[in-house]
C-alpha cells in the first residue's frame, strides 16, 4: 500500500501442506480443479478454500493470509497475557506498559461498573461552553486526546524539502466514511445517511439525553457535518498530492481563517507559529464559516458526538456494541464483534506499538528470516532496475532519473533499528480510560514534538507486528514489517515460488509504487517534483489510463464497479509488482530450480502463489465500502487484472488467445 491520503497482508504460521525437500510449497489442495485457470484464475488458485472456510462471524474478510493474521494476534495475546501477570516490572519499561495497558483492558467488569463515568468530565466541559474562546479550547483539548475535530493538526515532511518536518492542517471531523456519503443520491448512501442518523441518536441517549434531544441532535450533527463534507476533497481528488500541497506562512493561515485563534491553539498544542501546509483550504473555509455563524448549541452537539464516537471503544459495554453495530455490522457486514482479548491486543498494538513491537520480534523474527528478506529485496530492487533499463517507451533523460530514484530508495525490513523511548508516559492497571487517554496524548505530543526539526527518517509509519507494508513517497522508501514477513506469504523455509509469489509481489509492488502517478510526482530526494521529459510523461498517463480503464470496468454488482482512477496507484502497483517478482523469480530458478509439485511447473506456482495470497473472500459489505473509499482493488480484480495483462501467465498455463484470462493485445496494459 501506500502512504495515505495526504502522504498507510494479513499472515501468519500455517501447516506446510505440502511438502518438497522439507520446504513449504504451495498449498495445492486449495486449487479448485473444476475451474479453468485461464478462465477464472482467482476461482482455481483458491477456490476449494474459500468454499471449506466461510467467513468468520467477526471479520468482514477471509483466507489464509487473514486467517494467518488473525492468529497472529494470538501470539501478541500470548506475550502479553505472559507480561500482565507480573506486577513487578520496572515502572515504564515496555513490560510494564503493555502489560498494564492489556490488564486494564482485559478489566471488563470494571469497565462496565465504571459506565460513562470516566467520560463526564469532557462531556461536561463540551456542555458547559459558554463562548467562543471555550469552544476552541475544547476543540484543542479533544485534538490532545487525538480527537480531530472538526480538523487535525500534526507533522509532516514538507512536500518540498522533506529533510525538514512542518506542521499540517489537514480535514477531520467526519463519522461517515467520506463526503460521498453525505451528498450522493444512490439509494445505498441515502440508507447509509438514515442509519448513520439513527447511530448517532442511539449513542447520545446511551449517554444520558433524552429520547427527542437525541433524535434532535443527530439531525443537527448530521447537518454540520454534511457542510464540512461539501467543502471537503473527495476520494480521487485526496490522490493527487497536488491537491493537497498549499504551503502558507502562519500570517496567511490565521488571515484564511481569523475566526479561530491559531495562536492560542499553536501555543497549547507547544507548537511554534511557523510556515505550514493547509491541506485542503476550502474545507478550513468552512470551517471559519461555522466558527463565525453556526449556534454554540449545534458546536456542543458536533463535539458531543464526535468525543463519543472517538472514546466509545473505552467506555461500557453498550456503547462498544452500539459503535459496532454501525461500523462494523452495517458498514463491513461483520456478524459479532471480536472477543475482547483480541480487541485489547489491537489496541496495544495502536497505541504503544513499539513497546510491544519489541517482544513481539524477540519471539517471533529470527534473523535468519531478516536476512532472507533483505536479500529478496535486493533481488527485487535489481529485477526493477532491469525493467527500467529496457523500457523501450522511456527516453535515457528520464530513464536515468527513475534509476537516481530506484537507487536512492531506503528499505526498512523487520523492525525499526531504534524503538521509541516512552519516557513521561504513566500507565496503570487501574483504569483503563486513563490509560486510553495517557497513551492518545502521549503519541499526539510526541508526533507534534517532530515540528520544526530535522525530518527523522528512522521513524516508522507501522508498528512491527503489523501485517502489512508501505512506501512513503516524500521519504522514497519501502517498509515492511515484521508481521508481514511471516507464512504464507514469507517463509525462510518456503521454496522460491511461494516467497516470490507471495512477499516478492508485494515488494515489488511496495517498490513500484514510486512509479506510479503519485510516487512518479516525487523526486529521489522526495520531493513533489516533476523528473519527467514533457514526451515521457504523456507516454506514462496514456499507459496509466489503460490502467484505470481496466479497472474501471469491474463490477461487484451490476451498478456498482470500481473506480479506476480511485485504484490506479493500487493497481499500477499489483500489475508491476507481478511482472518484476516474476522476473526475480526466474533469476533465483537459473541459480536453484524449484521442483515440480503436484504436476504444477515452478512458473505455474510462482501465480497459483500470488492467486492465493490475494485469495479473499470479501462479504458484499465490504466490497461496497471499498469500491467507494479504499484505493485498493477487491482481492479478485488484484488477482485477474494484472495476470491477465502478463504474457507470461498466459505461458505458464497455455491460454489460447480470447480466453478471459487473456486480454487482447490492443487492451493489454503494461506501465513498468
């Protein structure tokens, strides 16, 4: 994946099925042999799976890598079981604070005593706003806690000098997953705006208005944040780091908005008044607009509501269920919420990542795996240079630039090489709410502490265990944890088809994505600007558009279809990704040819690999949610679409020209 919006696999130990020279190879029981590969490749790599495994009640998704993952949370479960039943660990040591993080947690029935008792005080100070002066300091004491509302403020590289940090205004203060789903008239966001009203009504009379109030209220929370939402970018728009570059001076930030005073909320937030970047300034415009003219009765509503819905994972049973039955159930289709050991270990994991991070690693990454990893990296970053070096359709100016770029990339494997230091960080067993707030307010300081310095490129972006890796275009590098380098995507003990088809596509996707039509904006130092000849770039975008045509034309149901230019970057990625893996692949077979299994030749595994990493089974929900907001494809499209433009899949199992697997020559696509 890449960077989120403005700049973000699931795996883990599974019996080796099949077994070749005592190395995991593909798990060939999982192929649905009735289907024709060049027909349906997601249905015949992973099929029989999906058909013996249904989705769990609690996950919205699954496969073996998901299911991996969600077992992976039970080796953090271990550690930290482990951990909280000693009392005695050194106050502040990492043992200590995920250890009394997950007891405190893990403390249910105190919770639930403790009902919305430990929220009153906020609630309190939201309800008692008296002027205008108290409601931007309540706006600063929720961003503290980690609350954006109705915006954010925190650090971020200066899009073009990324060697020094600079504070960010970006939007916030949404409950619905984007501004589509405030302003469009198909019937699923029309339902989705009548449930999220009924949500929000629920959850203030759970904490304590009346049935009319809540009903009122919703509908005033609603409004508001329908207009921050037509003020706001959309989805596609958010892709284009353009859009979102607006450099100011602190004078022309308080002359955008003067209704608020930004000098006050620098100064709480100890934050130096220096030049920044607003990230969308029509939506701060609107947020001026309602400083200056909405009632203070509607700006408590909006906080109540937002405060709850941000605080409801810590608060008694009923509002946890609530916020799940909106979000989860509706939303992602999940049928139960997630046993609370399990809930508890992501949410140490969020919040005090690198101090169970480094336990986590201690256990579970040997550094034999490191080793390899780094190794399969290096092989892919060579396979990269490879393909750009023969790229026929690239002229030697630009060519030498991307390869400046390609050889510039830093690549962080495994864990970072220095933990953060939690130091004035107080967790306890006693109360979980306090421990939730402590630790919201002590990572909110210590991202906003990064501002006006020196840009620190040993930080990362994702905790150790997390399954799941990233480029970050302004830092042109590639992160992959320890969590992702587990089976059945990555396995020091796995022949080379699993490891290529598995974790060699995401590197290689991870590393393509400094060429896709955000990373290609940046520069080797990662910089937003152009490297590109004016004849080179039009080449890129015509390449690009085949791309999101492609994609375009993907349906979940028959009037719901992806959006291409939402998925392009994702699927720039995934076709580049495939190509250069495969391409690495067959470099490690002239050095150690991999065994035939089961009949299946070692290019036929290297994609059966691929198939079934990305072999999810996705509920309708989900799929709806991610067609409208994520930049990533369904798992079938991310398996179908990039193979069927790769003539060596069409090799491998001797597709015939016009078969579905088999895009004609004149739609194939091909970028990198």
């Amino acid at each position: 994946m890449s960077v989120g919006k403005i700049l973000p696999a699931m795996v883990l130990a599974s019996a080796a099925l099949c077994v070749q020279a005592q190395q995991q190879s593909i798990h060939v029981e999982d192929l649905d042999r009735s289907a024709d590969p060049c027909t349906d490749f997601f249905q015949y790599a992973n099929g029989t799976w999906r058909a013996n495994n249904p989705i769990p009640a609690s996950q919205s998704r699954w496969s073996r890598r998901w299911q991996a993952g969600e077992e992976a949370k039970t080796q953090l479960r271990d550690i930290l079981a482990a951990v909280s039943q000693r009392r005695d660990w050194a106050r502040g040591s990492p043992e200590q604070l995920i250890g009394d993080f997950y007891g405190a947690c893990m403390n249910e029935a105190a919770i639930d005593q403790a009902g919305l008792t430990p929220a009153a005080p906020m609630l309190a100070e939201i309800d008692g706003m008296k002027s205008r002066a108290d409601l931007q300091r309540v706006i600063r004491e929720l961003q503290a806690l980690a609350i954006s509302a109705p915006f954010t403020l925190s650090s971020f590289p200066d899009y073009h000098d990324p060697t020094r940090t600079i504070a960010i205004v970006a939007a916030g203060g949404l409950g619905l997953p984007d501004r589509d789903y405030y302003l469009k008239s198909e019937p699923r966001f029309v339902e989705a705006r009548d449930k999220y009203r009924q949500h929000v009504a629920r959850m203030l009379r759970l904490a304590g208005a009346s049935d009319a109030e809540a009903t009122a209220a919703a509908t005033t929370v609603f409004e508001f944040e329908k207009k921050l939402a037509q003020a706001a970018l959309d989805n596609v728009a958010l892709r284009d780091p353009n859009a979102t570059d607006h450099p100011m001076s602190f004078a022309a930030l308080t002359q955008l908005a003067p209704a608020f005073d930004w000098r006050r909320f620098f100064s709480g937030a100890r934050v130096a008044p220096a030049d920044l970047n607003v990230a969308e300034p029509k939506f701060l415009e609107e947020v001026n607009r309602q400083l200056q003219q909405a009632p203070l009765a509607d700006w408590k509503r909006y906080l109540r509501w937002q405060f709850l819905h941000a605080s409801a994972s810590g608060l008694a049973a009923p509002f946890v269920a609530e916020d799940f039955g909106f979000y989860g159930a509706y939303l992602a289709g999940a049928r139960e919420l997630k046993p609370r050991w399990k809930r508890c270990a992501e949410a140490t994991d969020s919040l005090l990542g690198d101090a169970l991070g480094r336990k986590y690693v201690e256990k579970y990454f040997p550094p034999e795996a490191k080793q390899r990893a780094q190794q399969m990296v290096a092989n892919l970053v060579d396979a990269m240079h490879d393909t750009l070096e023969g790229l026929a359709w690239m002229g030697p100016q630009t060519r030498e630039k991307a390869l400046q770029k390609l050889a510039a990339l830093n690549r962080k494997i495994g864990y970072p090489d220095k933990w953060k230091d939690y130091r004035g960080l107080t967790i306890t067993r006693g109360s979980y709410w306090h421990d939730l707030e402590a630790a919201g307010r002590w990572n909110v300081a210590d991202d906003l502490a990064l501002i006006g310095k020196p840009t620190d490129r040993g930080r990362w972006g994702e905790t150790p265990p997390t399954s799941d890796a990233y480029y970050n275009p302004l830092l042109n590098e590639i992160v992959f944890p320890a969590g992702i380098l587990q089976p059945p995507g990555f396995d020091a003990h796995a022949v080379d088809a699993v490891n290529y088809g598995g974790l060699g596509v995401v590197i290689g996707h991870e590393i393509s994505h400094g060429f896709d039509d955000q990373g290609a904006q940046f520069d080797a130092q990662g910089r937003l600007r152009n490297w590109w000849s004016p004849e080179d770039l039009e080449r890129f975008h015509e390449r690009t558009a085949c791309v999101a045509r492609q994609f375009d034309g993907y349906f979940i149901e028959p009037d719901i279809h992806h959006n291409g230019k939402l998925v392009l970057g994702e699927s720039i990625a995934d076709l580049a990704g495939v190509k250069v893996a495969y391409l690495a692949f067959q470099k490690a077979q002239a050095q150690h040819s991999a065994p035939v299994v089961d009949g299946l030749t070692p290019n036929q595994q290297f994609f059966i690999a691929w198939g079934q990493w990305r072999g999810d089974a996705i509920r309708p929900e989900q799929q709806r949610l991610m067609v409208q907001g994520d930049p990533h494809p369904i798992a079938k499209f991310r398996v179908i679409g990039p193979m069927s433009n790769l003539a060596a899949f069409a090799q491998a199992f001797s597709c015939k020209a016009g078969a579905p697997m088999v895009r004609p020559e004149a739609q194939r696509c091909e970028v990198w």
